[in-house]
C-alpha cells in the first residue's frame, strides 16, 4: 500500500462588518449611552444618543430592540454608581441580549480596567460590543488592541481634567473662598449677599450641645435630650446619630473660622475620599463668617474631648485592651484615681440594714481584692462631695489671683523667646544660604579646585546648629499652644461659676476638676483644670 501525503484544505475566515453581524438571525440588540453632567448641554447631547440608538435598531429588520440603557449625569471612572450599565450586564449574563451598540469606548466606560474587564466577558457570552465611532467589535480578539489604547485615553482624559478641577480648587483655597454647606450645616444659612449667616433658632441648639458636652454629658445623652424634645437636625430629621453630633463638636466654622482640605479624593479612578493628615496643604481661615460660639469655647471643647479620648484607668478585668469608656453619669466618674495603684475610683451603692449608701472605691480592689491594691480606702460619697465644694471655693475665692495668674500667662506666651534673636523664617532662610554656599563649594571641589575639607566641616556644622535650634524653638511653640488651650479652658469655667459653690452641681464640677487622688481614708488632692492643687481633709463618719 502507498503511503500519500494529507490533503489540507485552508479555509479562510469570513470577515464581516458590525452591520453584516446580524443577517443570519434576528437579534436581540441593546444600546448603551451615559453623560457625566446634568448641564443643559449634556442633556441634549443624552437625548440625542438615546433617539439615535433607538431609530438605528428599529430601522433594522433584523434587530430587535431590547432597551437603550442610559445613565444619566453619571461618571464614567466607576461603574459602582452605573444601576443602567450593570443591569445591562445582568441581562447579558441572564441570556436576554445578544449584541450592545455604544457610540465609543469612552461612553462605555473611561476606567481601561472595567472596559477591558467587561468586553472580555461579554465576548466569553458570545455577546460583542460594537463602538461605532471607531468601528470596533469586541468579539474578535484582536480587537482587544483598540479598546485599550482607545480606553487608556479615555482614562488620560478623565484624569487631566480632574487634576485640572483639583489645581483650580486649590487655586480657590488659597485666594479664602470657602463653600458653605448649608443643608448638612446646623446654624447657618446663606444670606443676600450669598455670605452665611447666622439661623438664631439653630444656633441656640449648637450652644446647647458644646455646653452640654462641656458640662460632662455623654454623645448619647445630648443626644436622647434632643430627640426627646423633638429637635430637628439641619435636614430636618427627628433622629440625631452620635456621628453628626461629633462633626458639630469638631467642627471650626462654629467659631468663624474654615479649615480647608481636611480630606481629598485618592484618584479619579477609585473617588476614595482619604482624611489629610498632612499629605496636602490645609487652608485656615479665621473670621471668615460669624460666630456661633467663642473660640476659647471651641478650643475647651476639643480639650475635653481629647481628655476623654485619653481616659484610662480601669482594670484589666473591666477593660481587657487597656483603655477604660468614659462615663457622664456622675462628675466624678473618671477622675476620682487611687494613690497606691493609680486605677480609677467606681461608684458603689451598699445595702446595709435595709438602707442604701453611695460610695466611692478602687476598681483593682473591686475586681481583685486585695490582691493588686492592699490599702486603697472606701469612701463615703456624701463627705467626698463636701471636701471637694471646700476645695473648689479655696480656689474661687481667690478669683482675683487666679484670672491673674492667666493674664500673666498668656503674657508670657506672647513675649519673645529669652535668649532667641532669629524666627523660624529667618532660620530657614539661613539654612537655604548655607545650603547653596555648600552645594557652590562641592562644585568646585569637583572641579579640582582646592582642598575644602574645613571649609566643608563648617557649613555641615553651622547647619547642625541651626537646624537644633529650629527644632527648640518649635517645641517652644507647641508648649505655649498647650498653655494657650489650658488658658481658654480655664477662662470659659470661669465665666459661667458664681463666686461661690454652695450646691454640688454635675456639671459645674465636671468642668473645674481635672483630677482627685485618694490619698488616704480622711484625706484627698483636688486637681484643677487649670493645674492648681489643693489638699481636703475628708469627715467620714
């Protein structure tokens, strides 16, 4: 038998046009088109795409149309926010749609990822998408080319134009333009004059939560307070979250003035919204509007806020992680510390011979026994409040002394640095000299110029010197802006305590103390707010 060689046939594939795509068969058609603004312009242009697709697949005897899905004033970076484009896709995969018309790739998505990710699987669905401004059709592979090259331009676009808007913005920051949100901002509103002004009605409600907060209330008791006395929030809603309530308390418009870039988005692609802490420039701008509450107000506020965030003293027991939860129920809740073992005090109410006691002791010795703490004393609750009325009066009645103790403070804070003759500007302006001067000397060493040893040793140290003493005088800097907080927490006590404390009242001591030690079974130190201690003797029976 002879062997003959195979006969091989080549058959060449058939290239057909988008238009030729459906003689064989009728066809379920779909069309896709979006606008990424609600300008008139825009609109036009989107009721336009839709008559278009709409009067093309009807014209075609062999297409049915299934539906033009449309996203209007919609992004094309993120097809999260597109409800249209992914219940097309849903369709696609449900077996509803057998072909997608677009006018181009970046109607259809400007993110390379989702388009490249969505043509692909609609051409693993045998589903292709026809781009008619480039006349592409996604089912052949090689298309695949375009669409990325086409995508990644639609993508550039998209990220030119939003680091144009991001340039522009910024441009506007620094010239102090400031925008106002007024339907989520409790407070204000927007004046003839297009500038904010002050909602008396809403203001005195954003006085009461710095006071109440200030006083000692927890987020959660202000807030019950206000949905019990049916206050509304700036939108008009009954309920108040504890989220909203901590954007008033942090808030610096409050105080007329407008921290600009606090957050920024990410990218274009991912719309993340990041909180700027220190990767941009922050804008301040102080009396940019109105007052609602003082800054000395504000600024005892964010205190006690960070005073809060910063409570610790419960046992292991109570608090596994270490850090304890702050209590509004009583104003000595968290601030009442054990001299032995240094863990806070809790409140304890005893039943003995049918009546009840209210006292004060150690939390280790609560938990533990004796095991921790071997001394810490149970005190009654009633004494303790009177030793610390004795002491709050000790102090107010030397009120004089005390506002001049501030006065002589806040002087102090604006004098000059003893023994500092030079700013912070003049020393960087002095370390840029030295540091052309070293980079003009490493020129002509290079050069082969002569030896610059010294010469070198000198600008290094000379720099050394500077850049310590900038670092001394930015300390100093920081320390007088914890006087200056401790100075307005101080003033705003002050201004709303009578001369004399005659009646334990919550909210009066919550603001003036700062701590209370147990020293012993008949003796305790009240620290103040404003750093003064004094020692009580305490009458127990």
């Amino acid at each position: 038998m002879t062997a003959t060689a195979p006969k091989v046939i080549v058959i060449p594939p058939t290239k057909r046009s988008p238009q030729e795509l459906g003689q064989k068969k009728n066809l379920r058609v779909a069309a896709y088109c979006r606008v990424s603004t609600n300008s008139e312009e825009q609109l036009t242009s989107y009721q336009n795409q839709v008559e278009y697709f709409t009067e093309k697949i009807s014209r075609e005897p062999n297409w049915t149309l299934v539906e033009v899905f449309a996203d209007e004033g919609k992004t094309g970076t993120s097809t999260c926010k597109r409800k249209n484009f992914l219940r097309m896709i849903r369709m696609c995969r449900q077996g509803k749609i057998d072909m997608i018309l677009a006018k181009s790739v970046s109607r259809f998505a400007r993110n390379t990822v989702d388009t490249i990710e969505y043509t692909r699987e609609l051409r693993g669905l045998g589903i292709p998408v026809i781009f008619e401004e480039y006349n592409i059709n996604s089912i052949y592979p090689e298309s695949e080319f375009l669409i990325t090259l086409y995508g990644a331009i639609a993508q550039n676009d998209s990220e030119t134009l939003s680091s144009n808007v991001k340039w522009g913005k910024r441009q506007s920051m620094k010239s102090g333009h400031v925008n106002m949100q007024y339907k989520k901002m409790l407070g204000y509103e927007r004046g003839a004059d297009g500038q904010p002004v002050i909602n008396e009605d809403q203001a005195q409600v954003v006085r009461y939560i710095y006071q109440r907060y200030r006083m000692g209330d927890t987020l959660r008791e202000i807030k019950e307070t206000l949905e019990d006395s049916g206050t509304l929030t700036a939108e008009g809603k009954p309920t108040w979250t504890i989220s909203c309530l901590k954007s008033i308390l942090t808030n610096e418009k409050y105080c007329g003035d407008a921290l600009l870039q606090k957050t920024f988005i990410l990218d274009c692609i991912s719309k993340k919204v990041i909180k700027n802490t220190g990767q941009l420039t922050k804008y301040l701008i102080q009396d940019h509007h109105p007052a609602i509450v003082s800054r000395e107000e504000f600024e005892a506020t964010q205190v006690e806020m960070a005073r809060r965030r910063a409570f610790r003293g419960l046992t292991r027991k109570t608090a596994p992680a270490g850090m304890g939860k702050y209590s509004g129920k009583y104003a000595l809740s968290n601030i009442v510390f054990c001299e032995e073992c240094g863990t806070v005090y809790r409140r304890c109410v005893w039943t003995q011979k049918g009546q009840k006691r209210a006292v004060w002791r150690c939390g280790n010795r609560l938990d533990y026994g004796k095991k921790f703490c071997k001394k810490s004393p149970t005190i009654d609750e009633e004494p303790l409040q009177q030793a610390i009325l004795r002491a709050v009066n000790m102090v107010m009645e030397d009120r004089d002394t005390l506002e001049s103790r501030l006065t002589n403070a806040l002087a102090a804070e604006l004098l000059p640095m003893p023994g500092e003759t030079m700013s912070i500007a003049d020393i960087d302006r002095s370390l840029e000299s030295l540091g052309k001067e070293f980079d003009s000397l490493l020129a002509e060493a290079s050069a082969g110029g002569m030896d610059c040893i010294e010469k070198f040793s000198a600008i290094s140290q000379r720099m050394a010197e500077m850049k310590e003493r900038k670092k001394r005088i930015e300390g100093i800097y920081r320390e007088n802006d914890q006087v200056r907080q401790r100075i307005n927490t101080i003033s705003v006590m002050l201004r709303d305590i009578s001369e004399e404390v005659t009646v334990w009242d919550e909210g009066t001591i919550h603001q003036m103390l700062d701590k209370v030690t147990i020293l012993s079974g008949n003796r305790i130190r009240v620290t103040f707010r404003g750093g003064a201690e004094v020692e009580q003797e305490l009458n127990q029976k």
